[in-house]
C-alpha cells in the first residue's frame, strides 16, 4: 500500500494535531510583523547599554512558544548568541540555573570548561587514551591533590576573565574537580541574600555570571541568549504566597541586572494577563524589564494574509519534492474564505483545523473525500473541532 498522503501530495501531515510548541523539523517561518520587532531590539541591544531584556505576550495558542523556537533556532544562531530553551521555569533563580545545568549536562559543561582552561598540573602523566578529562580527575583523587588542583583551576579561572570574584572562582573550581561526586548545584549558591521582605534593586549574581562567561567562551559565542517560556505559570499561581513573589520578583531582577552586565539576553513569553499582575507586582520592576514599554510585543492575531502563508509554508514542508509549489493543495485556493474569523486568526486553531482535515482526508477506512477540499468539508471540520458559538459565550472557549 502506499503512502496514504500522496493522494494529497505530501508526504506527511505538516500539522500537528494538538497545535502547540514547534514542529520538530523543517525550517521555521514567522509573519514579518512578529520577526521585525524583535530584529529590531536586537539590532539596537547588540552594542548599547541597558537592558537586554524582552517580553512576548500573546494568548493561549497565538504562537508565543513557535516565535521562541524561531529565535533559538534561527536569530539567536545567525548572530552567534548561543540559545537556552526553558520551558515554565521555576520562581527562583536556582531552579533556573539547575535546569540550565541539566539541560547541557554536568560532565559535559565542566568537561568543556576544563578543556578551556587547560589546567597543567605538575607531575602528571596524561593518557592520550580513553577520557582525559576523567583520567586527570581520577589521577587528582587517587593522590588527593583536590585542593592544589582548585587552586590551579581558580588561577586559570582568573586569567581567562571568567570571574573576578574570589569565592566564585573557588566555587567553579570545586564544581569542576568534583563532577562526579555533587550534585549540580548547591541551593545555598544561589538563595539571594536573606529571607528579608524586601528584595534589593539591583541584585548581584556573580556565581551565575560566572557560568554564562564560562557557556560563552568554551562554545565562542558572543553572547548567550535564555528563552523562557510560559513565565505566566509562575505569576499566575492561584495565590502567590509571599514567599513565592519574593523569588519571583528576586530572580527577575537578578536576570535584567545579568543582561546589563553580561553578554547577555533573555526573552520571556507570558500571558496578557500574566504581565498585568506582574506589572502590578511592582511596576517599576516591569517597566525596567520591558524598558518602559519599547522591549514587548504583543503577538497579533493572524491577518488573512498570513494565515495563508502558514498554510502554504507548512504545505510545503511536507511536499514530495524539493521546491514544491507554493499552492494550497489539497486545501482549496479560497480556503481563506472558508474558514470563520476566529479561526484563520489564531494559529493554534488554524492548525488544528488543518491538521484533522488531512489526517482524515488521508485515513484509508474513510474514503470519498474530495480534493481539493470542498468549503463544506473545511466547514464541517471547523465545527467539530470549534463549534460555532452565540457572541455572549465568546471568548470562554479556548
Ligand atoms: N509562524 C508560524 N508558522 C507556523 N505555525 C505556527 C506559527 N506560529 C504558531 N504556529 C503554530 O500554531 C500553534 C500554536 O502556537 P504556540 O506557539 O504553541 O502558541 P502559544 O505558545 O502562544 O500557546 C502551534 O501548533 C504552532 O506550531
Ligand atoms: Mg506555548
């Protein structure tokens, strides 16, 4: 039997039935409107002081989490700012650093950092064999020579501008010659300051600081770039007990005092109403975040003229050959016209409605469908999918 997409002239179905997050393969396109906004921050960030901080709101499936893949895959890399998906971080500044530490492994970060340092010990006879970097940490053991090895390690911490700070450069150091026995991070290195209520302006991370240079130079980066995603599901909490806004609040600082400082980025997405009780917060915060406005962007819904684009885009993908046409088979030329206003504009449902129309279209126990397909076919699905509702029930369904 053959491929059952071919009658359709794909080879796959391009949407995915769930719309939501990005596709795993395939080059990401994004409507002109989304991508100028954001160039345009990082062409003004790139060499002037302030924030590098960046918020993205949008609704729930207006594209928030494709426009973050689109940026850790395709701008962040044009521009050598090496890129870091979080998805719902925690509220506190060490729940961040330890996914980032998961995320690129223990060993491997301080395999790559001591390969950057290149730490000679006297006395020690390398293998050119097996693992190096496990031979020197067994060899350091076997004759605990851990402390002559931190100090060295703090040394060359130093002279590389990883940090300035004593302790921190300890700190690395340790994190290095012990990889195999702790545990990533300890907690107590990143708990800002006291349990006082009150958080400071400007809040210092020196450790963290330390780890970005240490991702920046041993990947030759000119910069490092954190997306995180869904941040509402922090903010929105029922309630956010005090403790809860304190590291919220805490660890928002420390990012945007991190991207003064440091070759740093970050971008967040959230929620309309995620911004307004953080705004809320404590405005001044916010607005230092967003720089008074000038660094959000709030994801519009789709014009017709982009819904077809993702369409065609997505079509494409998905074609038997290369350079296939750009036309809408098996969706038929109006298709635009077929479908209802609230969904062409919204990406997930526009997604969704597609999705199921091919998935059918192709299952073999369901035959007789018409391609290209017809408007009563595009409408029957719309409606499975998203039943029409009376204007007062608007906006409760999802
Ligand atoms: N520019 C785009 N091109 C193609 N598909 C997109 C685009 N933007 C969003 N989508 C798709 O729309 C659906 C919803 O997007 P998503 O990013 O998950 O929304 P959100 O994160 O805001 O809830 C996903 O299936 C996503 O792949
Ligand atoms: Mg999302």
């Amino acid at each position: 039997m053959g491929n059952p997409f071919s009658r359709l002239n794909l080879v796959y179905n391009p949407f995915e039935p769930a719309g939501s997050g990005a596709p795993v393969s395939g080059a990401l396109w994004v409507p002109e409107r989304w991508r100028q906004p954001l160039q345009d921050f990082i062409d003004a960030m790139e060499y002037t002081r302030g924030p590098k901080a960046y918020a993205i709101l949008g609704g729930y499936g207006s594209g928030k989490t494709y426009l973050l893949r689109w940026l850790e895959r395709v701008e962040f890399p044009k521009r050598r700012i090496r890129a870091f998906y979080f998805d719902n971080p925690g509220a506190q500044f060490y729940d961040l650093a330890n996914s980032l530490l998961r995320q690129i492994g223990r060993e491997e970060f301080a395999k790559s950092l001591w390969e950057f340092l290149n730490p000679q010990l006297p006395g020690f006879q390398m293998s050119l064999f097996g693992n190096p970097f496990r031979e020197w940490l067994r060899t350091v053991k076997k004759y605990r020579r851990q402390d002559e090895a931190i100090r060295l390690l703090a040394e060359k911490i130093a002279e590389r501008q990883i940090a300035t700070d004593e302790e921190v450069r300890y700190k690395l150091a340790r994190l290095i010659v012990e990889t195999y026995d702790q545990p990533y991070f300890e907690y107590k290195d990143f708990v800002a300051g006291h349990r006082t209520s009150l958080v400071a302006e400007r809040e210092e991370a020196p450790y963290f600081a330390a780890v970005l240079r240490s991702l920046r130079f041993t990947g030759s980066a000119n910069a490092i770039g954190f997306l995180l995603d869904e941040f509402e599901e922090i903010s929105l909490q029922k309630r956010l007990t005090k403790r809860q806004a304190h590291d919220y609040l805490s660890t928002m600082k420390r990012l945007i005092g991190l991207t003064e400082r440091e070759q740093f980025w970050i971008v967040i997405a959230m929620t309309p109403q995620a911004k307004d009780i953080t705004a809320k917060l404590e405005p001044a915060l916010w607005e230092r975040f967003v720089s008074h406005g000038k660094h959000e962007f709030e994801i519009p819904p789709l014009n017709d003229y982009e819904a077809v684009e993702l369409v065609q885009h997505r079509l494409k993908s998905a074609r038997p050959e290369e350079g296939g046409s750009d036309n809408l088979f098996p969706f038929p030329k109006e298709l635009i016209n077929y479908l209802r206003e609230d969904i062409k504009s919204s990406p997930r449902r526009l997604v969704k409605v597609c999705s199921l129309a091919i998935a059918r279209a192709a299952s073999t126990s369901i035959s007789g469908i018409e391609v290209p397909f017809t408007a009563d076919y595009i409408n029957r699905i719309q409606e499975e999918l998203y039943p029409s509702v009376t204007s007062t029930e608007e906006g409760s369904i999802k």
